[in-house]
C-alpha cells in the first residue's frame, strides 16, 4: 500500500506565518533586550522583525497562500513589533528620566499604530495598492528603532548641538499623526528590465540594499525620516486638504459593516506584500 502523498501545499500555506512568528520572536526579543541596556542590538532586532515582515506578505502573494487567517496574525505581531517594542525601545533610551509623565508620548504612539493597522484591515489589506493610506508602521517603527544606533555614528556626533530631546518629542508625536493621517505613502517600487519604471526601482531597491548593508548606522535612520518627509511634502505639493473620494472617504471615516456570508476560515483577503 503506498504511502499518502506528504501535504505540501499545507507546508507551503504554513511559511507565511513562520515569517510572521519569527517577525514577533525579533519584536520581543528586542523589549528584552532593551530592559538589558542593549539598546543597539534591540534597535536591529526591530529592523529584522521589518525585514520578516515584507517577506511574509510576499511569499504569501507569490505562493498564493494568503488567507484570513495570515492576515489577521500578521496584524496582531505588528503591533507588538513596530508598536510597542519601538515605544518601549525609545522610552528606555530617551523617556525613562524624562518625567513622570514623558511616558505618555509612547503610549500615543503605540495608539496610533494599533489603529493604522486596524484601518489597514478594513480599507487596503488584499487588495492590489499603489500607495499606503497612512504613515506604515513598520516604517515608523524602523524609524523609531534605528535612532539608537545612528546615535553611535560620527555624524550624530558632529549634530550633538541639535536639541535631541526636543527633536524626538517632535518626532514621535509626528510619526504618531502621520500613522492616523489620510496622507499616501508609496509602496515598495516593482523592480523589473522590461520598463523604465522597472529599472529605476530596481536602482532604488540596490541602492537601499547596499547602503543599508555598507553603512546602515547611519543610513536607515535618515532613511526613515526622507520617507516620513516624502509623504508630506508630497500631499501639500499635490493638494492634501482637497476632500477624499466618495468611496475613500466611505472606507476611512464610515461605519464598519462585517458581511457574515465572508466569515469562513480562508475566504477573508490575503494579505499583501509589506504589512501596515
């Protein structure tokens, strides 16, 4: 009697969640570590947790094994890893003798990102998009965990006049409008040879691989605020305070209708390529 056959769709189902568990491992990793003083190890560990993040929904989309089920986990590991481990990394290294009430600006923050991430679910997660409604919290999470160790660098160094504390009071209360806010974010380029829009996006992904790898102290950090920027500059340049679409403005600020015929386990969306 021959054996039955080993299930490997149901093996290739599974390996978007290993990324996803392996996403949250590095996010509580990093709060341990942070308790520890090691902040410069806690901030990368936050940076992989992104990296495991835009994996996740990518082999997701290339395998064709997203389900509801992927997205919603997706979700609830990213408010722990570009949430609250960032906020907590941040009051360690900036907060904890700030005040008794400098805590608070954390808590905003990891407010902010719960909510991106619940809006995310009901206006964009599975469906094909050009753009982020919102300031994505694994960019605001890298921001926030990449500060440290731009900290150690010769150009923070050559900075040391800047107002800092102020400066990262701007800062996380900045990341946590921009997170709650109706400005677009560009997604990650589509990189391709066939088109010139291909070729410049494979320039822009090698260019942020490279220097990332080669000098990522100092790189990542003001990576992070030129995209925090980017989304700003661009919605005043293009008209921000125009009204949304009939249907935008439906999906961000309407009531949420859950239709019970779409509740089967699998029948949800998929989950896209970099998470919200």
């Amino acid at each position: 009697m021959r054996p039955p056959p080993f299930p490997i769709r149901r093996v290739v189902i599974v390996v978007p969640s290993l990324f996803t568990l392996f996403n949250l491992f590095f996010g509580i990793w990093s709060m341990v570590l942070a308790t520890r003083g090691e902040f410069y190890r806690a901030g990368w560990f936050i940076v992989f947790a992104g990296i495991l993040d835009t994996l996740d929904g990518r082999v997701a989309r290339i395998s064709g094994t997203g389900t509801r089920f992927g997205a919603e986990l997706d979700s609830l590991v990213d408010i722990v890893s570009f949430g609250v481990a960032p906020a907590f990394l941040m009051f360690q290294v900036e907060f904890a003798g700030a005040g008794s009430a400098a805590w608070i600006f954390c808590y905003f923050y990891v407010m902010a990102a719960a909510i991106r991430l619940a809006r995310f679910n009901v206006t964009q997660a599975g469906r094909t998009k050009s753009y982020f409604i919102g300031l994505p919290s694994p960019a605001a999470g890298m921001t926030v965990a990449t500060f440290y160790p731009f900290t150690q660098t010769e150009l923070f160094a050559s900075l040391h006049r800047l107002p800092w504390h102020l400066l990262l009071n701007f800062l996380m209360i900045a990341l946590t409008i921009l997170m709650v806010s109706n400005v677009h974010y560009a997604t990650l380029p589509r990189a391709g040879f066939r088109t010139l829009g291909g070729l410049l996006g494979l320039l822009l992904i090698v260019v942020i691989l490279v220097f990332g790898i080669w000098q990522h102290d100092v790189f990542l950090f003001p990576l992070g605020i030129v995209y925090m920027s980017y989304g700003v500059v661009r919605a005043v340049l293009l008209g921000f305070f125009k009204a949304p679409a009939e249907d935008e403005e439906a999906e961000i600020a309407g009531p949420i209708v859950i239709d019970e015929s779409n509740q089967a386990y699998g029948a949800g969306p998929r989950r896209g390529p970099g998470a919200a």
